[in-house]
C-alpha cells in the first residue's frame, strides 16, 4: 500500500495523489489517503485524485500540528496498515513528522524529493538535488519498510482520476497526549503566498539597492502575484527569507516567473526551474539564468520591471475607469 | 553622421534613440553634470575600433572610450557631441595560458569573471577592486584600479604584461607581451596603464596571475581612539614581519552607514573606527601563528578587541561591511563627494583628523574609510540635510581645497585609484610640476595629434 | 542549564565542484567549516548559557577533521566538545547517525537540559537528523522554532514559524528545538577564544566507546542506497530581447502576464 499522508487538503494533497496512483498503478498496489486534521470538511475532494482509500483521523487537537499527538496517532495507523511506501509534502508538518516517524519504524527517509518512480518490486525511487543541488541522486530503500520520502510542493502535476468506488474509513482517536502546550497563534500576514501564486515577481542583487524592491511588490499587486527573491538578497536582507526561491528557500511553480536581476545559481535555479514560463530580466547577456529562460531582456531590472508596472497599470486604470 | 556609422559598423552595432542614450551620459561619480552624447557604438572587434577611430580622427569627431560605467571620476562622462565607443561587446577571453600564469582578454569583460576563471585553476588575480561584480577589466587598465588588496600584490598596472592598443589615428599596435620582465625600450604599458582613455583604445590585454592563498583569515579590530587604529597601522607592517594582503579602515560614521544599509550591527558599534586585517598563508598552522602574532600587537597597542574569521562565512560577514559602506552612501546620502586622496602610510593619521576638522569648519558631515595599508582614504563630505544646494556646491568647493592643501603638505597625492577624469581636473595643478604637466601634454599630442580621444579629461582648462 | 548543541560540518565553499565521471563531490583541497544553520544554534546555546550560567557541549560526529569544526566552536564559546569519529561510520544515512549520536549520548551520560539543533545541513539540506535522534530519545520536540521566548528550570517557551502562521509553544525540559536562522546572531570569534581553543581538549569518541556494533551504522546500517548520482539538464531555448528589442520584450511580457491574470491561457 502506498500512503500519503497530509494534515490538511490543499493543492500538496492533490499533487502528493495525482503522483502516487500512477505509482500505485504500475507497482500494483493499493493507494490510501491518511487525513490528520480536525475538521473533515472538503474531504469528497481527496476522491477526485484517485485514492483507493480515505482514512480519517479527525479529532479537535488536530487543529495545530504538535509532534507527540500526531506521531503516535500515526503510529498506530501504520501499524494497522502496514504501509508499503509513505509520503508526505515537504512542508513545516512533513519535515516534522517524517523523521519522527522513520527514527520509531528504524527505516530510511529521503527529504525534499523532485522525482519519484517504483520499480516492478516495489521499490521506489526517489529522486533529489544532491550537493548544493548541482546534480540529481537516486535513492532507493531496498530492506526496510515502509520506504518514506517528502515531496516538494510544486513539483508534480495535479491530474484527476475519479474511481466510483473509494472507501472511506474513520478512526478512532484516543489518548492524545501531548508534552508540549500551545500558547498562541498569530497568523501571518495575508498576500498571496509564494506556493500558490500564478505569478511571481523574483528579484535579485540586480536590482541595485533595498529601496527598488518596492517596484517588484507594485508589480505582484498588479498581477495578483507574489514576490520572491534569491539568496543574495535575504543574505543581505532586503526581504525576509519567507521570499527566498531556491534549494535552501521554497520550491516554486507558477505560470510565470520572472528573474528580475537574478544572475541564475544552480540552488535558486533548483527552486524555480520547473515554472512554466521563465521571463529573465538582466545586464548581463551571459547571466546563466538566460539559460533556463524562455524570455530574456538584456537590461537593467529596475528600469523594466518601473516599465512593466507603468504599462500594466495604465491598463488598469482604463479598464477601471 | 550616424548614418555612416551605422554604414561603418552595421545598424545593430548603433544606438542613437536619446532614451537609450541616457544610460551612457553618465557614470557613478555624484555631482558631475551628465551629457548625452550623439551616438553610442559597439564595436566587436579591433579592426572595427580602428575603424571608428580613424574615422573621428578624419572628421574630428570627439570619442569618448566606456567599459562598464563604474568609474568614480566621470572618466567615461561623454564631452559635448561625441560619440561613445563602448566596449561592452568586446568581452571574450581570448586565451587562457595555464603554464605561463597569464589570461588575456578583450577589455569588456567583467573583472570578476576573469578571477572566477583563474579561481577554478587555483589561481588567482590580483588586481581585483572593490567593484569587481561589475567593472569592467578596460575600465580597470583605463584608471589603474587599486582596490583592497594593494599593499601585497600592488595595483593593476603590476598584472598587466601586455596590451594591443588602438591609436587614436587607427593605427593597430601591440606593447609588452606575456613576460614577467621586459626592458626592451620604455615601458608603453605602464604609459597607458592608468591613461584614463586618451592616449588610444585598449582592445586586448594580457594579465599576469598569481598562485591563489590556501588559507586566509580576517580580523576586525575595533579601536576607541582613530589615532591610536592609525598609528599602529605602519608599526603593524614595518614591525610585525608579515606583510597582510588587506588592511582597510572603517569610521564609525561609515560603519553606521553600512549597518544601516546591511541592517546588521558590527560588533562594538560604540568604537571610533574598525580597522580590518586580511592575511593569507600557505597552511591552517602558520596562518593560526601569524593571526595570533598580530592579534597580541593589536592589543598591546590599545585595540579594544580582536575579532578574527577564519571560514568563509565568518570572513564574508566582516567584508560585507567594508563593502557596504559605498552601496549605503549611493542609497541613502545620494549628494556627496567621494574623495580619493592618498598620503604615505605614516601621514595618514595627520589626514584623517585634517579631514574631520575640515568637515567641522564648513558645516559638511563626512565619512572616512578606506585603504589605510597603502595611505588611500576615501574621504567623503555628505551635503547635511536641510542645507541649500548652493551652499553645499560653495562650501564643498572650499573645503576640497582645503583638504588638498593638507594632502599636499602630506606629501600625497590627488587620487590613489579613481582617477583624474573630469571630476578633479582643475586640482591637477596643484599636485604637478609645470615642467611635468607639459610633458605629459606633449606625450597626449604624439599620440593624439587632433585630440579626438576623450578631450577635456584629466587636463586642466 | 546545560545545553547540548549538534554540530556538523561541511565543506568550506560557494561553488563545489563535481567530479565529472563519478558524479560525486570534489573535497580534495576543500577545508570544512560548522555548518552555518548549527553556528545559530550554538549562538542560541552560548548566550543562554551567559545569562543564566551552566554550560554548552558540542556534538559532532564526522571525520578527523572535525576536530577543527568543533575547536571554533569552543572558541565562539562552547565549554566541551565531543568528536564521534570512525571509519565504520562513513557513509551513515540519517538513521544510522541518529542512532549512533542517541548511543552516544547515552553511554557518554551526557548530561542536558536542551538540545539545541539547526534546521538543516547546507550540504545534505536534509533537516532530519536533529528529529530523528530526539525522537529515538524520547524528548518532546519543537521544530522550526524562530525565537526563543522564555527558559526556566523546568520549561521553554519558544516561537514556532510555519505557512500560515507563528505559533507560541511551551515545552518542558529536557527538550529538543530545531532551530531556524532567526534565533541568534552568531558572533565572530575574539582572540582570546581562538587561544582558548587552540588548547581545548577535544573528546573523540569511537564505535567501540559508545559500546555500538559497528555492522548497526555507516554503509552497511543505512536502510537507504544512492544508487544513481547524475547532472540535471536544464534547457530551454530562451528568445533574448536586447538593445532595440528591448521594448519588444516588455511588450511580450505584458501580454503574457495579462493572458495569466486574466486567465484566457489554458
């Protein structure tokens, strides 16, 4: 059985599902969904990506992810299931419990994978940037089980795949204990956030000085975007790491994403690289990010992007008045 | 006009659309009037650039030789209805020569690729300024940059073994070559190594490089009194055996205004001036010793604390600040003055205090920081807000001339490695013989007979 | 409060260099430095242990040259530091070296109120390590955790950064936190620290002090096999817009971004 295993339902879940019937499908094995969350709402939406099967581990505790009460709820449920293969999304909940998980079964985990393939015994093949992600390893599991990987978001296709059939079961959950206490939760400010946005607008050392940043945020806001940024810039904090693209930052995917002076390093190309559409913005012709570009415009980013935001906004003026 | 040269060069090698032409009126000097120029060309190769040149030459057009556009001495500022020649295309690395330790390139390409190439053979380039991200090595060999690493390996006049030159008559020449030592003559490479572009257009050069360090340390070293972070400064390299490859000096006016830029704090943020040590050695052991050597001295002569960095990340945190110091003066203080004055080492303590009290008597705030191992200080006057332009243009003049004066007593010079350029023509004077500025006068005619090449620079009116 | 701090090393470097027939990874000539994510970790540890007293013990286990990693950390004030290093532990996925840092620990006796771990290596950017090895201990933990609030003798209280949301948790100790950048500033070492270090005593510990078969870690312990190592192939045939093209790009932008906006595009 392959699980995939989420705390909530949102775009990881569907992708984590879409990827994993086709792995279900070839390695001939049953693929279960496992919901940890406090609220069964949308839940019918799981069903539409293929899974054989939807467990339900609902209970009022599930609203914050803390590890004690997940981990041993998990527990349990792979001891009854006994799961093959097991994955989660690469994300603050993923990277927790995975590792917890894999330290109480003594099995492998691979972190933060861009590719995934089963072979016909079973064995899944999971692949990740390795060194600084300057090339690709393939990881396998071969003795022990379940094989558990994380998955970055982003990173597989979200496709549909009704069955008529899906079972859903409900578990009972019982003695959550918990050593730690939640005090407070301040949600963070609003905005659309990189995994999500259509398009971003990624700046870079490129375009000079902290102050042109605030033409990249003029851009998103026009397009309903979001801005991100490569290292060089959080390093030198001009915009909080929340922004950072790339291997130590966030994987993104958008329809368009555009690398206004960015010069291209392999780790924010690893983070960026399977957008759709990749518009480069820079001085310099020879930036290696021209190289992993669809559009490039040899020009100084601050100036193009000012142009972009005059053009686009000029339009909107029109159509709004 | 611009049709023949778009006859002579080809359309795609022409800009002449006054938007486009607005990048090129400038360079990063502050307060120097920017002028458009009728046209820019971008010549791809020598043949083409002595095309150009001896085309001006036969109509008398002024040319005005650009790299990157870095240049702190509006050297590259086009003079009234001349023509750029931009050497932005001309940016390949013509050959990499592993044996002999030499590269040599055309002028467009950007410094720094040239130390990342020579980086991955284990070598190293010496001549490497503070901007090297984004000047361009013609720009370098055009003012002779110096930069952070001039008291052990010199500045880029010591790794240039040989240049192909355009005349300003088009005639093509080649000077030097890819020896160490050449005495076969007088040294043309050195003439036109600093030459601010008018003497010809430089197309190819063939740079020396240098085994690179294997292990390198840094140490920031806070001080409370300025003077006393000076004084020690010449004992430090008289006296201490080890010669560093950087010591560079930060006020704390200037360390504020990189932590403001950075929005880090440095460490001991209260102290007068940091001053920054770089050495390098050949293993982990020795350099241990010699840090520690200089270490104990540093203390011993009233430092406050030595702090000291020895992997990357810690090294890169305490050269971001140095470098930051100008990128927050550009943000934040957009009028000022950038003065590039160099004194021999022991004077420098003297000018630094004259440069405070310079600032105090016309009412201008200033930054020092700067090259303290080889006598540069990058004295900066800010225009105070709330202070008229006017009053600013009056007292900065006054308080210029007052700091020169002082240099000269010094017995120092105008600019270490910015560059005469059109920003301090008018100082010139000051600093040279009579007898030595007409020989140089003659020495321009020679070659530039019709003065076509980047008239109006470094020459007073 | 004594505070124990998990340290790795990696290479020293921006730009590695790969190896073009094995796939693998140049260290020749490369010096290994604390990872950066750790050096946050340990300023956490260090400046704790300044205001409230006790002491900071680091915890590698790596090869010999470690030891280098570990002597800055004493200098950047780090009280003890303790090397696990053995041939039989190359090649250790993160089970077997959670495993063998959970014997350490426990056949050490080392003694702790708080395990202080970075988010992630740069080099392997796994990020597991620090939670497998509190989990194989039993200790509660937090993870990315972005400031650390209050410390008493019997509790942590810590800001935990994720998607949505900063979430304020309260632990009680002995506890473990996996820590993000933002916890702690690290400092530059001073003079006398790097003298101090030059003398401190490093403890290197092997797989037989720690009382581990040797057949249970390195290679042969690891539930996980690299079985393929090769170069990503990034291409895309880029239409490039300069000089007088430029305003023809912008354009081309424009549309584009509109299409998506407005979203006429598939």
């Amino acid at each position: 059985m392959i699980l995939v295993l989420n705390n909530k339902i949102d775009r990881s879940s569907f992708e984590l599902l879409s990827k994993a019937r086709k792995l279900a499908d070839k390695a001939s094995m049953k693929l279960a969904f496992l919901l940890m969350s406090n609220s069964k709402k949308d839940v019918q939406q799981l069903a539409r990506f293929g899974p054989d099967m939807i467990v339900l581990a609902v209970h009022e505790k599930f609203n914050r992810f803390s590890l004690d009460p997940f981990l041993s709820t998990a527990k349990k449920i792979f001891a009854k299931y006994s799961p093959s293969i097991v994955l989660a999304p690469a994300t603050t909940f993923g990277r927790t419990l995975m590792p917890a998980l894999a330290a109480s079964f003594r099995t492998g985990l691979t972190a933060d994978c861009t590719e995934l393939d089963v072979d016909e015994k079973g064995n899944l093949l999971q692949t990740r940037p390795a060194i600084g992600g300057n090339v690709m390893a393939t990881i396998v599991t071969p003795t022990h089980r379940p094989q558990m990987a994380t998955v970055r978001p982003g990173v597989f296709e979200i496709v549909e795949h009704r069955k008529d059939d899906v079972q859903f079961i409900e578990e009972r959950i019982e003695d959550l204990s918990d050593r730690c206490q939640l005090i407070s939760v301040e949600p963070k400010q609003a905005g659309a956030r990189l995994e999500d946005a259509k398009i971003i607008v990624s700046v870079g050392k490129g375009l000079r000085k902290k102050e042109n940043v605030e033409v990249a945020f003029k851009l998103a806001s026009l397009v309903k975007g979001a801005v991100g940024a490569s290292r060089a810039v959080v390093d030198a904090r001009w915009l909080s790491h929340d922004h950072q693209v790339g291997l130590s930052g966030k994987t993104v995917k958008p329809r368009i994403y555009i690398a206004a002076g960015i010069s291209g390093a392999v780790q924010h190309l690893a983070g960026m690289q399977t957008s759709e559409i990749i518009v480069a913005i820079n001085k310099d012709r020879y930036a290696p990010i021209f190289k992993v570009a669809d559009i490039g415009i040899v020009a100084d980013a601050y100036w193009v992007l000012s142009e972009l935001v005059q053009r686009l906004g000029r339009e909107n003026d029109e159509s709004g008045g | 006009m611009v049709d023949e040269l778009i006859r002579l060069l080809g359309v795609e090698n022409v800009k002449f659309d006054p938007e486009e032409l607005e990048k090129y009126s400038h360079d990063e000097t502050s307060g120097v009037e920017a002028q458009i120029p009728l046209a820019v060309v971008f010549p791809t190769s020598t043949e083409q650039v002595s095309m150009i040149l001896r085309w001006a030459n036969e109509r008398r057009v002024p040319i005005v030789p650009r790299g990157a556009g870095t240049g702190l001495s509006a050297g590259a500022v086009p003079t009234k209805d001349s023509i750029v020649v931009s050497l932005e295309r001309m940016n390949r690395i013509v050959e990499f020569d592993e044996e002999n330790m030499t590269i040599t390139v055309e002028p467009g390409v950007i410094t720094g690729e040239i130390q990342k190439i020579a980086e991955e053979h284990g070598l190293f380039y010496a001549g490497d300024p503070a901007s090297s991200e984004s000047s361009s090595i013609g720009g370098n060999v055009a003012e002779n940059a110096g930069g952070v690493k001039v008291i052990k390996y010199g500045p880029t006049s010591f790794h240039v073994l040989g240049l192909e030159v355009v005349l300003p008559t088009g005639e093509i020449v080649t000077f030097g070559g890819k020896t160490l030592k050449n005495v076969t003559g007088y040294d043309l490479v050195r003439l036109f190594v600093g030459s601010e572009g008018t003497l010809g257009i430089v197309t190819k050069i063939i740079l020396r490089l240098v085994p690179k360090s294997k292990c390198t340390a840094v140490l920031l070293v806070p001080f409370r009194d300025i003077e006393d972070a000076l004084l020690c400064v010449p004992k430090v390299l008289s006296q201490s055996g080890v010669l560093p490859a950087s010591i560079e000096f930060m006020d704390k006016a200037s360390s504020e205004m990189a932590s403001r830029f950075l929005n880090e704090s440095i460490p001991n943020p209260e102290a007068e001036c940091h001053l920054i040590f770089e050495l390098e050695s050949t293993s982990k052991q020795s350099l241990t010793r010699e840090y520690i050597e200089l270490g104990e001295k540093l203390m011993q002569m009233k430092a406050l604390e030595v702090y000291i960095a020895d992997s990357r990340t810690q090294r890169m945190k305490i050269w971001r600040f140095r470098k930051a110091i100008a990128e927050g003066i550009i943000a934040f203080r957009p009028t000022h003055c950038m003065e590039d004055v160099v004194v021999p080492t022991a004077n420098m303590p003297k000018l630094v205090v004259s440069a405070y009290d310079i600032a105090r008597r016309f009412d201008l705030e200033v930054l020092n920081f700067g090259h303290v191992g080889d006598g540069n200080v990058h004295v900066t006057f800010l225009k105070p807000d709330g202070m008229s332009d006017d009053v600013w243009k009056r007292s900065l003049e006054k308080a210029l001339e007052e700091l020169y004066k002082i240099t000269v007593q010094l017995e120092g010079n105008l600019t270490g490695e910015h560059g005469v350029g059109l920003k301090r023509k008018k100082y010139l004077s000051m600093f040279l013989q009579e007898k030595e500025l007409a020989l140089m006068r003659s020495i321009k005619r020679l070659f530039d007979p019709n003065n076509i090449l980047n008239p109006g620079k470094i020459f007073p009116d | 409060m004594n505070f124990l701090v998990l340290v790795k090393q990696v290479p020293d470097t921006e730009k590695v260099k790969i190896d073009p027939i094995s796939g693998t990874m140049v260290r020749e000539g490369l010096d290994v430095t604390m990872n950066p994510l750790d050096s946050h970790a340990l300023e956490l540890a260090v400046s704790l242990k300044e205001k409230l007293n006790g002491s900071v013990t680091v915890l590698s286990m790596g090869p010999m040259n470690t030891i280098d990693v570990l002597r800055d950390a004493i200098a950047l004030g780090a009280d003890r530091a303790i090397l696990l290093s053995d041939s039989a532990l190359a090649g250790s996925d993160t089970w077997a070296t959670s495993l063998a840092l959970a014997k350490a620990i426990e056949k050490l006796n080392i003694a702790f109120d708080l395990m202080i771990c970075g988010e992630k290596s740069t080099d392997g950017e796994t990020g597991q390590v620090g939670i497998e090895l509190a989990t194989l201990l039993d200790l509660p933990v937090v993870s990315y955790v972005s400031e650390l609030i209050d410390l008493t003798e019997n509790f942590v209280v810590v800001k935990r950064s994720v998607e949505d949301a900063h979430e304020v948790w309260k632990a009680p100790l002995p506890a473990c936190l996996c820590v993000l950048k933002s916890v702690a500033e690290p400092r530059l070492p001073t003079l006398a620290g790097k003298k101090t270090a030059m003398d401190a005593k490093i403890e290197i510990y092997d797989t037989e002090s720690i009382g581990i078969n040797r057949e249970e870690v390195g290679l042969k312990g690891s539930p996980t096999r690299v079985v393929k190592v090769f170069n990503t192939k990034i291409a895309r045939n880029c239409r490039i817009y300069a000089d007088k093209d430029i305003l023809e790009g912008i354009e081309r932008v424009v549309g584009l971004i509109k299409a998506v906006r407005d979203g006429e595009v598939g």
